[in-house]
C-alpha cells in the first residue's frame, strides 16, 4: 500500500465516496434518532414546541432517512446533498443558533450543523464518486 505522501496520486472517487457515506450515515443516524428514540409523536411535539407544525416533523423524519439511504448508494447525489441542507438550516434556525456557535454548549450550537452543511455543499460539488448508482462507466 502507498503510503499517503505528495507523490500518491489522488484519489477524488474514494474521498467522494467516503463523504458521501458519512453524511449518509449520519443523516440515517439522526432521522432514526426521531423516529425510533423520540418517537413520531415526540418530534412532532417537540416541532411544535418551536412554534412549528407538528406534521414537519414527519416530512424532516422521512427527508433524513430517504437522503440517507439515497446518499449511501450514491443515487441522485448531487440534488439529495441540496435537498438536506435546508434541514440542517431549520435546525440551525430554530434551536441550535441561540445556543451560541460551539457545540458543546448547552442545547448545542450551530458549528456542528453549519459543518454539515459545508460537507454537504461539498459533496454536491464532488458528485457520486465511486461505488455509486448514479455512476456512469
């Protein structure tokens, strides 16, 4: 194996790829977070605690695991990146920006959405990578 140096060639299918995963990951793993640990009447409760409709609470929940799913095999990456960000940015607005920007404070801040968001531009940018249902050969 090839040590990663100045001299390794790139790689921009494999980090696409792996990005690609990662965000698929973790939009499965907050999406499931609702609705199988908060629950879909807990969501939406807590949605409507924020001033916002009850049934958003279905639409984010479903947006997270589609995406999700869609971003792990690689299908219509570039528009499903697009398509979450405005999650993130509903998340931001509504909860985490008035907790200040570091994460770690209390109610988490919006570094850790607004990175998200970075990673998910980034990804839109990149496309599917390798290993991927929308790649052409």
């Amino acid at each position: 194996m090839t040590a990663l140096t100045s001299q390794s060639p790139n790689r921009p299918d494999l980090a696409a790829l792996i990005l690609r995963v990662a965000l698929g990951i973790l939009f499965l793993a907050h999406g499931g977070l609702k609705l199988f640990g908060f629950g879909l009447a807990g969501t939406a409760g807590f949605f409507q605690s924020l001033g916002l409709p009850g049934p958003l609470a279905y639409l984010t929940i479903a947006v997270e695991i589609i995406g999700g799913v869609a971003l792990i095999a690689g299908y219509r990456t570039r528009i499903v990146s697009l398509i979450l960000i405005p999650v993130l940015l509903g998340a931001i607005v509504t909860v985490h920006f008035a907790a200040g920007f570091f994460f770690t404070n209390a109610n988490g801040g919006w570094e850790y959405p607004a990175f998200w968001i970075v990673a998910l531009v980034v990804q839109a940018l990149v496309g599917d990578g390798a290993a991927s249902l929308g790649r052409r050969s």
